[in-house]
C-alpha cells in the first residue's frame, strides 16, 4: 500500500568512532546523572526554596518605607536599610519582579526581589531623578564577588519579561544565574489546552455571576475548571493561594508617564514588592507538583536553558526596520492610490445598476441643502436673505458610499484594501463570477442560474468542459421576510442568481470577512479569486507582498535591543561594554527572547516574534527577519534541525509494541521511504490525496497530533478552492482510511476505539492507550499531562489535545535531553559557545570559530544518545543508523532555515552569502575520527558503536537492510572485544 517493497534504499555511511564514555551502566543513568549534573545546584536551590515556610521569609514592608534613591536597597528583617550594589551573595535564591514605564521606554523604572533573609527593591537613575535618560539596566550580581561569583536562582512569574532588563545577561560572558518561571511551572501541570480555555472563561463568569443555570447546564466543566486556571498571576494566586489580587496600579505602568510614577511611587514600589510576595507563595504550589509531573532532572534543567536565549545583532537590524516601513508606507500608499482611481472610476459610471459589482454600494444621495430664505413683507428676499448652499455641508449631490469614504482632514476619499467596499471596487470574482457581500454569510459569489443547472447535468456539455461545478456546493438561502433580523433586499430579489459562500480555511460553516485576507493568497496566485482589471491584479499583488510585515511589524519593532557601550554600567558609570568582539566602528547589540519555556500543555516553548518569525520570501517584504540575527566577528551559529522528531517518535511508539525498529507499516515507511523514490509518508500522502508534497505534511502532522477528518477536509478545501465540501470530505475519508484506519468501538474488549486496517493504526493505538490511561506520562522522561486533561476529569473529551500532548510531550523530551548533553559535553570538554534559540525542533548555538566543528560533533553525538534514549525506553536497544545522526549540522553567519537561502526578498535586494552544513561523515574527517579533545589528548576510556548485521529469520520483516549501529547498555572493554563483533 505505501509502495515500499522491492524498492532500493538510500544508501548510509558507516560511521564509526569513540564516544564520551557513558556516565552510568545504561544510557538511562547516563541521562540521569548528566541531568543531575547540569541542573546542580540549581534544582537543589529551587527544592529548598519551596520548602521555606511563611514565617521563614521576611515581613513585607508598608509601602511608606520603599524610599526612591537610585539602585539597590536592602530592606533587612530588622528594618533598618542599607544601600548595595546588589542582592548580597548568601541569598542565592530571589523571587523578582520588573516594572516598566510602557510608553517611555523598554527600560525598567523599578524591581523587587525577595530572598529567605531580607527584601531588596532596585530603582532605576531616570525615575529618582539621577539620570535623564531611562537606559539603565539592573544589576544582580555584586562585581567584588566577580573573581567567585555564587550561582544565583531567579525564580519569576513570565522571567523572560524580566530577564531582559538585567545587565548581566546581555554580557556575551554570562554569570551563573539561572531563570524559573513560575508560568511554567503552572501550565505543565494546570494548564488549559486551546479548547478548554474559553470554555473556562465562560464558566469562571457565570461562578463570579452566581448564574446558577449556565452552571447547571455545564456541570461538567467544574471538573477542569476546579484543577486549572489561565496563566496570568492574578488567576494563577487565585487557584492556587486563594489570593484575590488588585491589579488596578498596573495601569499607570501601562498608560502613565515617568513623572506619574514619580507622584505614586510609594503606592506602585508596594504594587511591585506584592507581585513578588505572591509569586512566592505560587511558587510554594507549583514547584512541589511540577517535581511530580516532571521528575527527570532533565526536565528541570532543559526548562532552564530553554530561557537563556541570545540574539546578537549588528546596524543591520535598524536598516532592516526601516527599509521595511519605507517600502510598506510606498506600497501603502500605492495600494490606496489604485483603489482611489478605482473608486473615481465608479463614480463616473452611468448605469451602476446594471453592473454586478457597484449596484451593492449605497448610491443614495442627499441633496444640496440651503439656509433659510428670509424675505421682506412684500415677498421679496430681504438683503442676504438668498438660500445659500450649506457651507459645512460634505459632498451633496454625491452616493453616500463615496460620502463614507471622505477624509475631512485630507479633503479626498482614504480607502485601503480592508475597506468593505475594496473588492467591489476592484470587481473581483470568485471561479469567474462577482462577489457580494453579506451580513449573514460574509463574502459569497454569485453564479447565473443557468451556469448552476448546467453543472447540475450529469453529463456535461462541450460548452462546459472546464467549468466549475456546483453539485456539491451548498446553496445559500435568505429570508424573504422584510422583517427578519437577515433580510437581504438584493438576493432576494434576484431570482436569476444563486449564491455561495467563499470558501474560508475554517470549513463551511465559517465565514469569509476578507476575499484580501492573507489566507486567500494562494486563491490569487492561481486564478481562483481574480479582477478583470490589471490595476486590481496589481492592487492584490502589492497587499500580497505586504501582509507578513503588517502583522509582524510592531512585534519586529518592540524587540529590545541593547546597544554596546551605549548604556551605562550600573557598578562603574561607564558605558557598558557587551563583551561582543567588533571592528573599528561597528555596532553591536544583543536581544533577549523573552521565552516561556513551558508555554502551552504539551511544554513547548512560546515567544511571540522569533517562535513563529517566517522564512525569507521574495515576495514578501521584511521576511527576511531572522537573517538580521548576526554572528559578530569570530563566531558561528551552529545548529540542526531535528530530522522528522515527532514523525519518528511516533512511529517508534508504535512500533513498540514488537520492539523492532520498522516493525509497523507506519514505522517501516518513515525509516525506509525517501523523498526521491516518493516513497516517503509525505509523498504516500500527498499521492491519496491528489495535493503537494508540502500540503500533505500539513495534513500528517494534524493526523498525527489527533486531529479527524473534519480538520483533514477543512484543509482540503483551503488547499483547493475549487473543491466542493462533499469531494473534500471523500478523500479526507480515503486518507483516514487508509492510514489511520477504521475504529471499532468495542469498549468492553479494549476500552477505547480499536484502530485497525490502517498504515498508522498501530500508533495511533498506542498513542490513545497513553492519552487515556489514569496517568498518561511520556514515554522517555515520564512527566504527566496537565490535571485538566487527565482521565479523571475530562473523561473520553479533548482527544485531540490529548494524543497531541503525547506526541508534542515526547518532542519536547528529545529537545530537553539534547539541550543538557549538550550543555554537558561542552563543559566537560570546553567547547566556547553559548546557547542562542530552540524553535521547536530546531536548535542553535553561537561558537567560536576555533570550536565550530567541535560543537557540531557534540551535537551529532548528543541526538546519538537521545534516539539511544529514545529506542531504549521503548524496549529496543539497537538503532538504524539511517535515524542515529543528524542529516547534516548547520554552520552559519547568520540566522535562517538553510544554509542556502539567499533571503532575497523585497526589502534585501542583496543576497546572504551560503553558510556551510557538515554530515557526520565531514565532521568525523574535521574532529580527527571524531574527537571531541584536542588531537594529542585522545581519552582511554571510550565506549564505541558497533556494527552488527543480523540476519532476517524464517518470516520476519527487517525494516531495513543497511547498518544498525549497536548500542551497548553496559560498559565495553574494548580491548577484550571478540573479534566476530
């Protein structure tokens, strides 16, 4: 069925070389102790902390004693105060909070930190008055401690806020400070998957509403609301401390000035030191259940590095900014000309109601209007008494759709491509006919009846060969009644017309609100949305060419940069000195992701700009943002890109079950089938389907993360414009059919739907075993599901959500583990580098020159021991080597998908000279055999891969035939090795 059998497989490279020795008899206690050993002595810092009682920590002082002198004052538990440079050393563990001015500045103005012995609160130079600028950071780390700095804890609510307004880690050389967020924290365990979240909302209303019916109708959801809560401090200290914060001083942080909280600053540092009195007390929750849903220690010390991003930039990223909104202002402007010419060109029709197009626009004028007559007694008109036309009267005698569009201050139509009347206007046409615009339906089109019966004949006509059909289409009706609520005059009145809705990427019970949306791009590209004008052509393409910086462009511009040397060192005065390595006069500076590390219920990271940042594309202005994150001088990024993780993870899943590797049809096609001979999940799919290759993964991975076939049809019909609902839903249907299966519903045998018949049924079985067993735990590090999703209290609802977290879960595994043996192998064996960003499945350092191919050997060798991990826990210890590597490490100047991508787009004209990628085998030829010391330091005590080949037994299936490398869960003496192996 996949097209597999008899076919050859690509060839793969024996690599063979000395690894790290193991630190532990299995690869399980290799990851364990590594865990441990990366996560000290923070985990130890963080354990203690949660066990510090009410009494222990210090009183919080009355908002009269916060006194507003410049930097740090501490608060000591005997009230006296004393001014310091920093938080003092002994107090390794702060919880801390930043507030900042919104609309001054990205700068902190104040910040509060609380430890088990005194409180600390840090005002900025620009709000005391010190300074009058607002560029200072704070520092947390007291320089007289810089030869022996004692590791810090900072445990936060959303830290990556906070995070980026601390001097010492926009250091290129950064202390050992780690990051905790408390958000986190609370999402692993009582967070609230996407369909939960407004279901929780409404029901938080209707408790605080006392509505005693919606509750009672609703009954069910008291079992999630009771165990979860939204992300926010307020709703997090509400469910888990019974604290009913008062959040209202937050807005003059938010839409005050600097000299307003110079007036209240008494009442908002008490605001601030409260915030950090309940994030400890969350905190006093959360950790203690977080240990329990996540007790690896790999997961605690993944989350940590997680949150340690760094992005250097150069005097790229200001051009980039700026070239982006000269070009979008000019194509704007452009764009709203054309419409303009366009309108002018309506106004001048002579029979608007006969076309299709303008007679849907409001042609009611209103007449000039006079001032009163006023007349003499004889009847005539007194002097000045003449009616005189209405001064301040806007355009008489024009159609009210013009007289709408009238800009007084600019004294002309302002019109732009969102405007309602925009695709009247560029008379666009959906499959060749006119769209209409409806209250009920959103945005429709209309087909003469005589077009719509045609295509209603079960065999078509020469005249209609090439036609769209409307069998299947969904005819749209409008009440007749001029008194209801949807009454439509122009449908209704049109008996030659039948209308139907424009496809929306939602289903068919969605409406369109924009034939110009970003989503209907493809739809222009290909001819199914189109204008018979060449000016609305243009007009489309220019809004096309916009539409990624106009969503991202204030997120692309609040990015916080800090500049070298343009800031003053808040120990010394001086300007701030990066620690970047740069050229005479070029300008350096650094953003810090603000990630939370644990954003969603299956633990992926969240970040608002780099997380989901597009790739460079030549049509679309300001794409190229990830390749302004720049390498400075004597540095590299080097990363990978983890090959199919969560494609692969789930086959391993389900090939469990036989413990062999490709032992399901599923698990044999992701390691056997390839892209060339089309033999790959993708192209099975694609082919089924009759789409691309590219449209087909979009479809496997919502397959795979629980979505049904109403997603699967749903995408279909975004993917081709021109099917109808029933076609969609029939190959939907094929493709479940084939790959997932059919389900029998026999609950008394297994408990749940049984799958079978499928490629995928396998997995899917034992993926839907874990998501509904009492305690479903990932496979590899065994942290659990949120409470809101647990069998208990969500009963046989949120399937989706639940596979989905099985598998995502268990991608966010594999991420945590290669980022501590990375985090590991460099520490052992120096390797200079820093961690950059994570995106999911991609991962990126920045190293120096000297160490670039070192890394990469680390990173080959780290995704090693995680499949090794992988395929252990899953009962196999043996690996193909066709999954054991990474396909090729990427070595790089500059941030962006493939070394290769010139990043051509509208506003970088100039393409990115290549970076380099390495396979194992260049690596292994560029690291002496793949040495991770220096050449003469080569370590006796390494323990190695070994090939074997086994043969097939009488009626057994070998997934593949090349070579498997061995994973030896015991120590090796190589010495002592037979021969024969």
């Amino acid at each position: 069925m996949q097209g597999i059998y008899g076919k050859e497989s690509e060839p793969v490279d024996n690599s063979d070389f000395d690894l790290p020795e193991l630190q532990g008899e299995t690869i399980e206690e290799h990851f364990m102790n590594i865990g441990e050993a990366v996560a000290k002595p923070y985990l130890g810092l963080a354990s203690e902390f949660a066990r510090v009682k009410d009494k222990q920590m210090p009183r919080l002082p009355e908002n009269s004693e916060w006194v507003m002198q410049a930097g740090w004052t501490k608060y000591s538990a005997d009230g006296s105060r004393t001014r310091v440079a920093a938080p003092d050393a002994k107090d390794q563990t702060l919880v801390f909070d930043v507030e900042v001015v919104v609309q001054d500045s990205p700068f902190p103005v104040m910040a509060a930190a609380a430890s088990v012995s005194a409180w600390y609160f840090w005002v900025s130079p620009y709000l005391s008055g010190d300074s009058l600028h607002p560029r200072h950071l704070i520092p947390l780390m007291n320089p007289d401690q810089h030869q022996k700095q004692q590791p810090r804890l900072v445990i936060g609510h959303n830290i990556g806020y906070d995070r980026a307004r601390i001097q010492e880690e926009r250091l290129l050389k950064r202390p050992p400070i780690a990051f905790l967020d408390t958000m986190s924290l609370h999402v692993s365990g009582g967070g609230l998957c996407n369909q939960q979240r407004s279901t929780w909302i409404r029901y938080s209303k209707a408790k605080k509403d006392n509505d005693q019916e919606y509750l009672q109708l609703n009954a069910d959801t008291e079992k999630f609301f009771d165990v979860s809560s939204l992300n926010s401090l307020r709703e997090v200290a509400q469910h888990y401390c019974k604290i009913t914060m008062d959040k209202s001083k937050r807005d003059v942080f938010v839409d005050g000035t600097i000299q307003d909280v110079r007036n209240d600053f008494a009442q908002l540092a008490g605001y601030c030191a409260r915030d950090v009195d309940t994030t400890w007390r969350v905190y006093s929750k959360v950790f203690p259940a977080f240990r329990k849903k996540c007790p690896h220690p790999v997961s605690f010390a993944g989350m940590l590095i997680m949150i340690e991003g760094y992005l250097p930039v150069d005097r790229s990223w200001p051009e980039y900014v700026k070239r982006s909104e000269e070009l979008l202002a000019k194509l704007s402007d452009a764009v709203s000309v054309k419409i303009r010419e366009l309108a002018e060109e309506a106004l001048k029709a002579e029979s608007p109601m006969d076309d299709p197009w303008l007679k849907n626009l409001d042609w009611t004028a209103v007449p000039q209007k006079y001032t009163r007559a006023v007349y003499k007694v004889d009847g005539s008109y007194a002097k000045g008494g003449e009616p005189r036309p209405y001064t301040n009267q806007v355009l008489p005698g024009y159609p009210q759709w013009y007289r709408d569009l009238w800009d007084t201050k600019l004294k002309r139509i302002h019109i732009t491509v969102r405007s309602r009347l925009a695709p009247y206007l560029l008379k666009l046409k959906w499959l060749g006919y006119p769209l209409y615009h409806s209250s009920a339906h959103g945005w429709t089109f209309r087909v003469p009846s005589a077009d719509y019966h045609r295509s209603l004949e079960d065999e078509p006509s020469d005249t209609q060969l090439g036609q769209p059909s409307f069998k299947n289409m969904r005819k749209l009706s409008f009440p007749t009644d001029p008194e209801h609520a949807d009454y439509e005059s122009i449908p209704v009145a049109d008996v030659d017309g039948v209308y139907f809705k424009v496809p929306h990427s939602d289903g068919p019970d969605a409406n369109c609100g924009s034939p110009l949306a970003k989503g209907y791009q493809t739809a222009i590209e290909d001819g199914t949305l189109s204008s018979s004008y060449a000016m609305a052509k243009q007009a489309m393409d220019m809004n096309a060419m916009c539409s990624y910086w106009m969503s991202a462009r204030e997120r692309v511009k609040s990015q916080f940069v800090v500049w070298n040397g343009t800031i003053e060192d808040a120990h010394t005065g001086k300007p701030l000195d990066l620690g970047l390595p740069k050229k005479d006069g070029e300008q350096l500076g650094v953003i810090l992701p603000m990630v939370v590390p644990m954003g969603t219920i299956t633990r992926r990271a969240v970040e608002s700009t780099w997380a989901t940042a597009s790739n460079a594309k030549k049509n679309r202005l300001g794409s190229e943002v990830k390749s302004m994150i720049r390498c400075p001088e004597g540095f590299r990024f080097v990363g990978a890109d983890v090959d199919s993780e969560e494609l692969w993870i789930s086959a391993l899943i389900g090939d469990s079950q036989f413990r062999t590797h490709g032992a399901t049809a599923f698990g044999w096609m992701t390691l056997q089938g390839t892209k060339a001979a089309g033999t790959d999940l993708h192209s099975n799919s694609a082919r089924i389907l009759g789409i691309g290759r590219g449209s087909a993964k979009v479809f496997n991975y919502g397959r795979i993360y629980g979505a049904g076939v109403k997603y699967a049809t749903t995408l279909l019909l975004r993917f081709n414009p021109n099917m109808t609902d029933i076609e969609a839903l029939e190959k939907a249907n094929r493709l479940y059919a084939s790959t997932k299966g059919n389900s029998m519903r026999n609950r008394k045998l297994f408990g749940r739907p049984f799958w079978h018949g499928g490629s995928e049924s396998y997995m899917f079985n034992q993926l839907e075993a874990i998501a509904t067993s009492d305690d479903p735990r990932t496979p590899v590090l065994g942290c659990a599901i949120t409470d809101a999703l647990k069998k208990s209290v969500a009963g046989s609802r949120f399937m989706t959500s639940r596979v989905n977290w099985v598998v995502q879960s268990s991608g966010v595994d594999y991420l945590h583990m290669l980022l501590v043996s990375m985090s590991y192998l460099a520490r052992l064996y120096r390797i200079d580098m820093r961690f950059v960003i994570s995106v999911h499945d991609e991962v990126r350092y920045m190293v120096a020159e000297h160490d670039v191919h070192r890394a990469a050997l680390a990173l080959q060798i780290s995704n090693l021991w995680v499949r090794s991990l992988f395929s252990y826990r899953m009962g196999m210890e043996d690996l193909p080597q066709s999954v054991a590597f990474f396909s090729a490490v990427d070595v790089d100047h500059v941030l962006r998908k493939e070394v290769d991508m010139d990043c051509l787009t509208p506003t970088n004209p100039m393409p990115i000279p290549p970076g380099a990628c390495y396979t194992i085998s260049d690596t292994l030829r560029l690291t002496n055999g793949g040495c991770l010391d220096s050449p003469d330091s080569l370590s006796d005590s390494k323990f190695r891969l070994v090939n074997y080949s086994t043969p097939a037994s009488e009626g057994a299936v070998m997934p593949r035939k090349d070579t498997h490398l061995h994973l030896p869960l015991t120590a090796v003496d190589e010495k002592n090795q037979p021969d024969s192996i």
